[in-house]
C-alpha cells in the first residue's frame, strides 16, 4: 500500500512541477504562445497537423472540410486521406 502511495505521489509531484514551470514561463514570455518544440523530430507543420487531428470534433474537421460539401468531394478526400 504505501509503494503505491508513493508512486502516486511523486506523479502528482512530476505533473504539479511541470505544469508551474509552464506557467513560469508564459508569464516570463509575457502571455504569448511558447514555439512548438518536440524531442522526437517533428516539425512545426507536423506537430500542427498532429494536434489539429487529435482534437477535430469529426471527420468533417480531420479531412478539413465543411458540413455542406458534395459527395463526391468527401468521398475524393477521404480515399486521398485514408487509403
């Protein structure tokens, strides 16, 4: 029981830590928007991209696309996209 206690605890200490020093620096950096940076080599494009496709609502978002396009242009993205 007290393994577990401990290892819960210095999670919420890494994550606590984390989290100050982000604020730390966006207040140093006077409010704006830290550069996308990535320890595992992505651009700034791809991680875009990346975030873009992790938080789309839909695939309407995803493909990039709006709720009133024809058939044949979801159908066209789509296969390019996923295919």
């Amino acid at each position: 029981m007290c393994d577990k206690l401990v290892c819960v605890c210095v999670c919420v200490f890494v994550v606590c830590k984390a989290l100050l020093e982000n604020i730390v620096l966006a207040i140093e950096n006077g409010g704006q928007r830290l550069p996308v940076t990535s320890e595992l080599g992505y651009t700034r494009e791809q991680a875009e991209a990346i975030h873009r496709l992790k938080h789309a609502k839909d695939d309407y978002q995803r493909l990039g696309l709006h709720y009133d396009a024809s058939r044949y242009v979801v159908t066209n993205l789509f296969t390019v996209a996923y295919c």
